[in-house]
C-alpha cells in the first residue's frame, strides 16, 4: 500500500548543508513536506515545536548530539515517530545498533539514494500506520468490552430484580391459590351438601382456573430460584426406573381423558444419584406435554436406556409435530409455538425451561426430535454415575 505523501512531513537532519538540500529536493519531488535541522540538538528542539512532523531521516554522525543519541531522546520523550538512520559504507554495525535503540530503517548514502529515500519512507510510513490503527482498534476493543461488561452486569442485576420479584409476588400467591383449589374440591365433593348443577359447573371453572394459576405460580418459582443460583439439587442414589413408573402412573389419570394410551420400555439400568423430586418434575412435564399435544385416541410411548455415558429418557407423542424453526425456541422463557395442544389446555411456556434448567444441573442434557406430521420425541439424559 502506497501511503499519501502530501499528509506527511519529513524531518531531515544532517550536518552537511548538501545533503540536506539534496534529500530535501527528492523528497520534494514526491510531494512531502520537508522541515531541515543541521544537528541532533536542532532536530529535538523542532520536533518539540512543530507535532505535524511524521518522520524523522537523521544522519548518524554529528557534532554535539549523533544519531544514536538523537533516537534516545526523542523515545526517551515519549515519542514512536519513525525514525530512518542513513549511514555509510563502513557503518553497518552502528546501524543495526541504532534499529535496536529505536530507529525504523537505515540507508546507505550511496548513488541509490534518490529511489531508496522514497522507497523507504513510504515503507516505514506504512507499517507505523498499521501499528497505530491496531493500536486504535485495541483501544476500541477494550472500550467495547467495558461497555459491553457493563451492560452484562446491569443486565445481570436485572435478571436478579425480576428472579426477585416473581419470587415474592408467586410466593404471596400460592398460599391463597391453594386454599381456593382446596376449598373448591372440597365444596365439588359435596361435604357441605348437595350441589345445583349451575353451582357444580361454576365451582368446576373455579377450581381448574385456580389448579392453572398454581401451576403457573409454581412454575414461575421454579425459574426464579433456578436463575438466582438457588437450585440444591438433593442428591440421592436411586432407581430411575421406579421413578419413572410412578410419574407414568399418576399421568395416566390426566391421559385417560383424552384416550390416550401410555406404552413403556424401560430397561433395567443401574440406580445412581439424582434428585428424585425434581427429575419427576422433569418427567411430568415432559408426558404432560406428549398428552397435551397428542389427539385423542393415540400413544405416548417412554423408554429408558443405558447408553454407557449416560442414562436415557424418551417421551415420544403423535402429534402435529413442532416446524424447525420454531425449534430454538423450545427452551425458552415464555415461548409460544404455532402448535397448540389438542384439547384446549392450558400452557405457561415455562415447562421446557425448567426441564433443561435442571436436566443440566444434574450434569445431563436435553434434546428434540420432530418434523411436522410426525410427532415429537424428547430426550433427557443423566450420567451414571450421579456426576452433578
């Protein structure tokens, strides 16, 4: 890269008025500014007066102050302009000193002076401007992150505000949640005597509503505490596989109303730690979700495996299939997808979450296999020995 000549201003010191005259007419002839100094102590006092100076050509031997020493002050001043030595034949040796005091290039002042001046400058000139933009461009970097660090820890102290919030306002509405779900059952069950069929339908819409908002609450601690770093997972070694029966049972119930038929195959695999409530809380969603999202009249099917590295869990549905693109989206907050649930119940988009929240905190993972049309299958996995 040729760099532009008429933005840049020479420097040229020398004790020989002819080769200062010389040099400066060259340099001319290519466009760049030419300031003159007849010796070290001239040149550091011009440099000093004059900040548009982009490079310095010094001669090596001068009276009162030599080239060598010329470099040192003006890096001892703080200052990396590039600096080009011309020497002599029998100089070499105090060349490759001055390069390694600070100067940028040497010359011969030889006949090839007039192209090697030129050729030299733009070269020096060129890797200075690339050492200053990188200069720049790490200072633009280090700003960027701070910025960027910044904006993390507002963000993060954020999160921990709402983690908050949805923690106290889901805890100060479970209490009466719960009592309305209970004292409806109750009063459904007929305890304080018979019902109308008008008072049986309206307790009914009372009590589905607040078991909704329950479940909701629930959720909705779960991800607060899980976010907040407050998840202590009660490790125990036990059986998956009982674990797993027992979840299958309980949703059965919730499966029956829609015809949907559960089929198992779980192999044996070995007991390992987990914590039991809270991998049936995985379980849960995951058949709840295969039965919320199958029609009526279909299979769930669940199987268990040993993989070596890990134990397996599958929950396979047949229903609509979830579109791929929607599928980075699973396990987000909130999320809603186009696929609604076959019977018309209710979602928070809180499951997935929370599955893969704690799935992961056992050291285990989460993963999804649909196309539309062809059902959905989710598996989760744990390792075998308990690592968490």
């Amino acid at each position: 890269m040729i760099m532009d000549s008429q933005k840049i201003k020479t420097l040229i010191v020398d004790d020989d008025p002819f080769v200062r005259d010389m040099l400066g007419m060259i340099l001319q002839s290519g466009d760049y500014g030419v300031e003159t100094a007849e010796n070290g102590i001239d040149a550091v006092e011009k440099f000093k007066a004059d900040a548009g100076i982009n490079i310095i050509i010094s001669d090596m031997n001068m009276p009162g102050m030599s080239g060598l020493e010329l470099i040192k002050a003006i890096r001892d001043g703080g200052s990396d302009v590039p600096i080009i030595i011309l020497t002599g034949n029998n100089e070499i040796s105090i060349a490759v000193e001055a390069i390694r005091s600070g100067a940028n290039d040497y010359l011969l002042k030889d006949e090839n002076i007039q192209d090697t001046i030129i050729l030299s400058v733009e070269r020096v000139m060129e890797k200075y401007h690339l050492k200053m933009q990188n200069i720049r461009l790490m200072a633009d970097l280090a700003e960027k992150n701070k910025e960027l660090e910044k904006s993390n820890a507002e963000l993060k102290e954020l999160n921990n505000l709402k983690n908050k919030f949805l923690g106290i306002a889901a805890h100060d509405l479970r209490n009466p949640l719960t009592a309305i779900s209970g004292l409806s059952e109750i009063l459904i069950g007929e305890a304080f005597g018979p019902l109308t069929a008008e008072q049986g339908e309206y307790l009914s819409i009372i009590n589905g509503t607040s078991n909704e908002m329950l479940g909701l609450v629930n959720d909705l601690l779960d991800v607060s505490i899980i976010e907040s770093g407050k998840l202590d997972l009660v490790l125990k070694k036990d059986s998956l596989k009982s674990i797993l029966e027992n979840r299958m049972k309980i949703s059965s119930i919730i499966a029956q109303r829609k015809n949907i038929t559960i089929n198992a195959d779980l192999h044996d695999v070995p007991d390992t730690l987990f914590d039991p409530n809270r991998i049936a809380q995985v379980m849960d969603n995951l058949i709840g979700n295969a039965i919320k999202f199958s029609p009526t009249g279909s299979h769930v099917y669940i199987t268990l495996e040993n993989k070596g590295d890990a134990l397996q869990v599958g929950v396979k549905d047949e229903g609509p299939g979830i579109p791929d693109d929607e599928k980075a989206k699973l396990f987000g907050e909130f999320q809603r997808l186009s696929v609604q649930p076959t019977g018309g119940e209710k979602s928070t988009g809180l499951g997935l979450a929370i599955v893969k929240k704690i799935v992961n905190a056992h050291g285990g993972d989460v993963r999804v296999e649909s196309a539309v049309g062809s059902g959905t299958t989710f598996y989760f996995t744990i390792p075998p020995d308990g690592r968490a």
